[in-house]
C-alpha cells in the first residue's frame, strides 16, 4: 500500500472574536441593571402606591355620602319651599277671608245705624215709604241707581212687590217722560222686585236718551194690597248720587 505524503495544510478552529464576547457582557449588564431597577422601584413606590389607592377610596366614599346629603337637603328645601307657598296663598286667602268679612261687618254696622236712627223713639213710623232716591253717571253713559225702601209701621210684616221709576224732564223744548221700559231699552220690561222686613236697597242701570234733559223721577211701588208713587227732583237725586 501507498503510503501519502504528509499535507502542508493544518486545520484550526476559530476562536469567537473579543469584540463580540465584549459586546454580550454589556448587554447582559445592562438587562441585569434594567431588571434591579424595576424591582427596586416596585418595592420603593408598591406602599405609596398603597396609600394612595386607600386615599382614592376614602375620597370616593365621602363624595358618595356628600353627594347623598346634597340630594337629601335638595329635597328638603324643595318640600320647603313647596310647603312655603301653600303658606303664603293660605295667609292670602285668610287675608281675604278678614278683609271681606271686615266689610261686611262695616255694612252691617252701617244697616243697624240706619236702622236705628229710622225707627229710633223720635222718628215717625211710616208705612211702605221710597227713603231715596239716587243715581250717578256712568263712564259708558248710563246712569247707576239706587233707591232704598223701608217700613217701620209694622215690624213683624214683610213688603212684597215690584219697583218701577220713570224720568220725566224736556226733549225737543217739550215736556216729555221715558218710561221703564224705554229706561231699559227693553219692550214689556219686568219691573224690579222687592221684598223686605225693614228696609232694601235696589240697584240697577238705565240709560237716558241723548237728546233728553232730566227733571224729576217717579218711583212706583205696587205690593198685592199697597201702592206707592213718590217723585224726587233730580237735580236732588244726582247730586246725592255722587255727580
């Protein structure tokens, strides 16, 4: 067998270069340096972060119970102020209650005076009797009236009928009268009813013709078994009535 001669070549492995080893060791240090400190900064920052998460809760439940104490006094000031407006309307109706009865008071007061003086120890007891007569104008042009009516012969009777007035006075330079009815400017106008112990006031409107001057006006009082005519001067009754 042949033997081979020996080869000029050698094979030698390749060593990893020092830059690369070095380059590893730096990288490694630095995910070594990474990793300490994430860990030192967890266990520097997890206990106030603790504190904090606690506080943040804390706060949370005391906003809720304030939260619930402001509806609370919301509602509480709404049922005041609901239970302040009944007051004050019930205050106004009372008010007005007083006021009208204060009035009523006063025009009764004012009857029992008239009555009085009517039927005092002096004065002369009279039958169905027109005590007067009254009227005043209007903004509109009519005329107001009121006429009042009494009785003091006979306390215990009671005057029952119907009242009518006519105006007698000039129209066109001649004596002329407007009755009831054309007073009413109503054909067949009822006449106004009466019916008292002592004493009434009637009260109504009429309107006089434009071209007509008043006079004097005639009251008419007609019961089942009375009747009564009075004339009163109208200068008298106007003027009486406020004109």
């Amino acid at each position: 067998m042949t033997a081979h001669p020996p080869s000029r070549y050698r094979i030698v492995p390749r060593q990893p270069s020092r830059r690369r080893f070095a380059l590893t060791l730096v990288i490694l240090a630095w995910v070594v340096s990474v990793a300490a400190a994430w860990i030192a900064a967890t266990y520097t920052a997890a206990p106030s972060l603790t504190y904090t998460i606690g506080r943040l809760q804390q706060v949370e439940k005391q906003l809720g119970e304030q939260k619930k104490q402001l509806q609370g006094l919301s509602q509480r000031e709404a049922t005041l102020a609901v239970s302040d407006r009944i007051s004050r309307a019930a205050n106004a109706e009372v008010q007005a209650t007083l006021a009208e009865r204060d009035e009523e008071i006063a025009g009764l007061r004012a009857d029992v005076a008239f009555y009085e003086r009517l039927v005092g120890s002096t004065s002369q007891r009279k039958g169905l009797n027109v005590h007067l007569a009254e009227f005043a104008v209007e903004p509109g042009g009519t005329w107001q009236y009121q006429i009042m009516l009494t009785q003091t012969l006979n306390r215990g009777a009671i005057s029952q009928g119907q009242m009518r007035f006519l105006v007698e006075g000039v129209r066109d330079g001649q004596l002329a009268t407007v009755e009831w009815d054309e007073l009413h400017q109503k054909p067949s106008a009822a006449g106004q009813e009466y019916s008292f112990r002592y004493f009434q006031q009637l009260n109504g409107n009429v309107m006089l013709p434009r071209d007509f001057t008043p006079q004097r006006v005639k009251v008419t009082l007609r019961g089942e078994d009375v009747a009564v005519e009075q004339a009163f001067d109208w200068k008298l009754a106007t003027s009486a009535g406020g004109k």
